[in-house]
C-alpha cells in the first residue's frame, strides 16, 4: 500500500510485536491482504533492553505465511554475532542500535556484504553527528521516539 506524498513515496511496514503469537501466520497473512508493503520484526534480548521477544527461528518459520519483505530490528547487545541468522530468515533490512555495538562501520559493513539493506537506529539522546561517519553505508536511519 505505497501512499504518494508531494515528491515522497510513503510505505507501510507494521510491526507484528502486538500481534497474537499463538496466530502469527494467521496475522501475517492478513497483512499482506491488508497491503502493506513490509514486515517489521522487533528483536529484543532482555540486555539491550528489557524485554524478550523472538528470534531467528521464528521469524524463518513464519516465511511460508507471507511473500512480504521482512525487516527486523535489532535491539540487542553485539548484534553482528547475529546478523548472519536473520539474512538467513528471510530479513532483507537489518537495523542495528549504535549504542549496542563496539563497531558500527564494521557491523554495518557486515550486513552490506550479505547483500541485504542495512539501517541504523539511534536511542532519543544519541546525537545524530555519532552516526555521521556511516551514513555513506546506511538505508535507513531510525530515531526512536522512545527508550528502547
């Protein structure tokens, strides 16, 4: 469902984290129908912040419910020990925390070389200019409105 602007194209990408999980090929299947453009996974390890939500394996499982794009973010600690598992998912954009990870330029370089979107996400008080010196790697940048 691609809504044009003035000179923008504006493009849905749901989140499933408020979807029931017991039904989540159920859910993503009426995405689709619905017509959205994407699929948004929100990672969580329990470090990076304090929730726990899903992994590789589920998001590789539900594959089979939707044709859709996924992208997933990724707020966890050391993502680049995981960015691997989520291309091999099905994740064609992986947005990364700056502040959870040692190596940016490297992680984000990582994610470039197995040829999927990379994005960056930065937490409310993370100033933009930290990021300045990546930007030439990055298709997405997120500012989060909220503390992760």
């Amino acid at each position: 469902m691609r809504v044009p602007t003035d000179e923008r194209v504006i493009e849905l990408a749901p989140s499933v984290l408020p979807c029931d999980f017991g039904r989540l090929g159920e859910e993503l299947a009426a995405l689709e129908r619905a017509g959205v453009d994407r699929i948004h996974w929100d990672v969580m390890d329990g470090l990076f912040v304090p929730n726990i939500t899903i992994g590789a394996p589920v998001i590789a499982s539900c594959r089979r419910y939707s044709s859709l794009p996924y992208e997933v973010h990724l707020m966890i600690v050391d993502p680049e020990r995981y960015v691997r598992e989520f291309v091999d998912a099905g994740c064609e954009l992986i947005t990364i925390h700056a502040e959870a990870t040692r190596h940016l330029h490297r992680t984000l370089s990582l994610i470039k070389s197995l040829g999927v979107r990379a994005g960056v996400a930065l937490n409310p008080a993370t100033p933009l200019t930290s990021v300045e010196y990546v930007m030439d790697q990055v298709d997405v940048l997120m500012i989060m409105s909220v503390n992760p």
